[in-house]
C-alpha cells in the first residue's frame, strides 16, 4: 500500500478527511497527520510517505514551501495541494513544483478520491518504469563482462576493426580512455584442458591484479589474454611478482603449467600489434621455457647467444642405453638421457629438427616394451605435440624410467586431479561451519559451483552435500565411541555445526536411526 501524509492546520479538516476517506479501498493507508508545513517535513523526512494531500496557507510553512523543500531534498513524493483560493499564481506555482492535483476547497471523499487514484496511477507507473530499468541495468551488467571480452578478442585478432570503432565501443562498454598505457600478458596452457581451466586462470588473475590493473581479457584457444595498465616504461619487480604469483597459483590447484609472454607497453589502441608481439614472443618457448615469461629482452639475447654448433656431438648411444633400461638402472638411465638433452639445449637448432632427433631417441627406448609399440602413432603424436625441450625430455624420460622400472601405470586414478583436491579440502575443513559447495569452488578453486557440483557427483557417486553429511556423521559416531567422555554440544561444534547442537542430533538421528545420547548408551 502507498503511504499518505494529511497536512492541514484546521483540525476539522484534518479529522474530517481523516474519517470520510476509505484509505484501504484506495490501495493506501494513512500514515500519519500534521498541523503546518514543520511537522510534516520532520514527518516526510524520517518516514518518507509516498503521497502527502497538504493544505497551501499554513503557520510556519506554507504548503508550497514544503512541496519546494521536499523537492530540493529529491525524495520520491507527489503532492495533492488543498486551496481555498482559487487564484492562479498559486496553482502556477504548484504546477511548477510539479504537483499532481491542486484541489479547491470546500471538496468532498469523491473528489479527493479521484485525486488520490490519479496519483497512484503516476506512482505505479514510475515504479513499473523502475522496475523495467533496474531489470535492464541488471541484465546489462550481467552482459557487459562477455561483452567486453568478446570486444577484446574481436580486436586483437580481426584487422578490420581499426581505431574509430576501438573508440565507439569503448565508450558504450566502459573501458578506459586511450590514454592509458597498457601491456599485453599471455598465458599458454602447455596440457591437456578444459574450458574451465581456462576461465579459473583469469579469476584468479582478477583476484591477484584487481579490477584497477587488469583492464580487458578474453581467451583463444589454449590461450588467456590479459591486458593490463603499467604505466612504467621497463617491467617491474612488482608486475613479474604478480604474474608469478597467478602461475603460482594455477599450478597448485591443477597441476597444469603454463607458457607467459609480455609485450611491450603502449597504449590500449595499439592492443593488437602488442598481442601478435605476444604471439611471435611465445612460440620462442622451446627453448626459453626456465624464464617466468618471455619478453623482447629475453629473444633478443637468445638471438644474440647462438653460436656455430658444429663441434657438438649429438648421438647417443642406444645399445649402453638399452642395457640400462633392461637391467633397470634408473638413475643412469636418467642421467644418460639428461646428458643428451642438455646437447640438444646447447646446440640451439630448429624446433622442429629436435624434435626428430627427441622422436629418433623415443622410438629406441619404446622397442623394450611391446605395450607401447601397439599405440606407437598416437604415442608419436603425443611427443610432437609438445611445445619445449624441457617437455620432450620428461616425456622421454618417463616412458624410459618407467620401462626400466616395470611400474608402468596400468589403471588412471579414480578421480580426477580437480576432485582429489576436493575431497582433501572436504577432509581438512569437517569443522568448518562455512564448508559449502559454493565456497569450495568459487573462494578455494575458482570455479563455477554447478560445474563442480555435477563433476563431483560423477567421479564419486555422491553430492557433495551428502558426502560431506557422511563424513561428518562418520566422524561423530568415532568420537562417541572412542571416548566416554565425549559431550555432545563439543562433537557438533568440531564437526562444523557451530553453536546448534539440536540441529547435529536431528541430522545425526536420520543417518543412524538414533539420537547422539542414545546412540552413546547403547
């Protein structure tokens, strides 16, 4: 209902409208009466009715006094102005305070009825706009974060956007003026992915650099680009430690390495030259794989650093090599093949022709299990895939290692790398009384809850409610039989349940059939 104000400084008006006008039938309710322009401003100010029906000539202020008042204070108020005079001016000065009804005295219920009806009409259809703008502002913010990466990725890969449009959208998607001097990151997933892996990194980026740093990203292909605001004209201690810290990071969580190069600063216009700058920087990873992230600085004196190679000896000798293997030497098998790829680093030549010699090397020690020669093309398929000396080499070195040693891994791990690390935060945090689903994914692992949710119930049968519910119970009915001591009140707050006792028993009694205290009994 909408709340109406009565202003009058006649008591017998103020009463008599008060009585003879059905409020409830008219969809509102009186809030409350004053006697002169004063009350009611102290009145409007501390309850802020949506109406106020208000007589013009009073004591103190006047009624277009307090209609002047209440706009410059810009409250939501319409105003119905009661007058027993009909002169212009005053119904001119209403009019300019935007008043809705100016109503002359003596009127009856019918009247200041209809007045009232129009005004609710006015007031439904301001909020209906309200709604209508609140509802699109809340579907534009929910847009504008694709929007602005979608914009990004268009940008920096198509050539046919140029400045003018640059400058069109910036504008509409609230991106910073041109002025702002900027640097491009890449990152480059060097394994196997998904789609969420990829949007895990750049929350995380989010978090560490904060919207003030990080201005745009966006993903293509295997790839997270971010463009951040560096005013300095060399990279600084601060920017590599935070990009550090975001790999850092990522690797802890899924235990997938990534590839990062810098461009050089410029402004955000010149976003795309930086991202194929970023582009020609990364596929020199091969061999700059031991640097935190690639730079102009760090090919340039790779390019500078290459020497005549012709004196380096890269054969290998694969019959001493074999021998190892067979005998299972492990250790001189990993030294031997160590050896070879710090010739290969040392002789610098094309990626591609390292990777023949890589593959030549693979092929040799394959033969000594008849397994992996049935999937030989997709094991060489594997290997060329790699992007750097550093992966060739474990690569290499693990078929190796565990040819030698006879251990080869048979079966994959039940769960995946992501719900392993689950069900160890699960473990850790039983006494947490904030151990959600929501808030292992979205504050722990920087994912989306509902992804996890369903990748949770897959791997282990369970969700994550009920498995959390298990283990909590699992643990309580441990604790009250191991000890005849254990107070109920002290298991539920251990266990997470915080200061709701009542609460652990009743979840407790539907897993076991039993209360704590009985259960303890028997």
């Amino acid at each position: 209902m909408f709340k109406v104000l009565l202003v009058d400084d006649e008591r017998v008006i103020l009463d008599g409208i008060s009585r003879f006008v059905n409020w409830q039938a008219l969809g509102t309710e009186l809030a409350g009466t004053a006697r002169n322009g004063l009350e009611a401003l102290e009145f409007i100010t501390n309850h802020q009715p949506d109406i106020v029906i208000t007589d013009i000539l009073m004591p103190g202020m006047d009624g277009l006094e307090l209609v002047a008042k209440v706009r410059a204070m810009e409250l939501p108020v319409q105003f119905i102005m009661l007058s027993g005079f009909s002169d212009f001016e005053y119904a001119r000065q209403a009019i300019r305070y935007g008043v809705k009804e100016y109503l002359l005295k003596p009127c009856n219920e019918e009247t200041i009825a209809r007045a009232i009806t129009e005004v609710i009409q006015d007031l439904e259809q301001l909020q209906h706009k309200e709604r209508f703008m609140e509802r699109l502002q809340a579907e534009f913010r929910q847009a504008l974060p694709h929007a602005r990466e979608q914009l990004f990725k268009e940008f920096v890969t198509n050539k046919t956007y140029g400045k003018r449009d640059w400058e069109r959208y910036r504008g509409l998607l609230g991106i910073r003026s041109d002025d702002a001097k900027v640097r491009l990151i890449l990152f480059e997933l060097e394994d196997s992915h998904e789609y969420e892996h990829l949007f895990a990194l750049k929350n995380i980026a989010l978090d560490i650099l904060g919207h003030e740093q990080l201005l745009l990203s966006t993903t293509i292909g295997p790839q997270v680009i971010l463009l951040v605001e560096d005013e300095e004209a060399q990279i600084s201690d601060h920017l590599y430690s935070r990009i550090d810290q975001i790999k850092r990071i990522f690797y802890e969580y899924y235990k997938i390495d990534t590839s990062i190069a810098l461009s050089e600063g410029g402004l955000i216009s010149e976003a795309r030259r930086m991202f194929r700058e970023a582009q020609s920087l990364i596929s020199h990873r091969f061999y700059l794989e031991e640097s935190i992230m690639i730079t102009k600085h760090d090919v340039v004196n790779f390019e500078e650093s290459r020497t005549n190679s012709e004196d380096i000896d890269v054969q290998i000798d694969e019959e001493r090599l074999g021998m190892l293997i067979k005998a299972g030497r492990t250790d001189e098998v990993q030294a031997m093949i160590g050896d070879y790829f710090e010739r290969l680093a040392n002789w610098r030549m094309d990626a591609n022709m390292t990777k023949t010699y890589a593959i030549t090397l693979y092929l040799s020690i394959i033969r000594h299990d008849p397994e992996r020669t049935k999937h030989l093309m997709a094991e060489i398929a594997s290997l060329d895939s790699i992007h750097t000396l550093t992966g060739l080499q474990s690569f290499v070195e693990k078929a190796a290692l565990e040819i030698a040693s006879r251990n080869y891994e048979s079966t994959r791990h039940k769960h995946s790398s992501i719900i392993r690390k689950v069900l160890e935060i699960i473990q850790n945090n039983l006494g947490n009384p904030e151990l959600s689903l929501n808030s292992v994914a979205q504050e722990m692992l920087y994912m989306n809850a509902d992804y996890l949710g369903k990748l949770f119930k897959k791997e282990t049968g369970e969700k994550f409610s009920n498995y959390v519910t298990r283990l909590r119970m699992e643990k309580a009915i441990e604790m009250i039989t191991s000890s005849d001591d254990a107070k109920i009140f002290e298991i539920a707050e251990s266990l997470g349940y915080g200061d709701n006792p009542q609460y652990f028993s009743k979840v407790f009694k539907k897993y076991t059939g039993f209360t704590p205290s009985e259960f303890k009994s028997s």
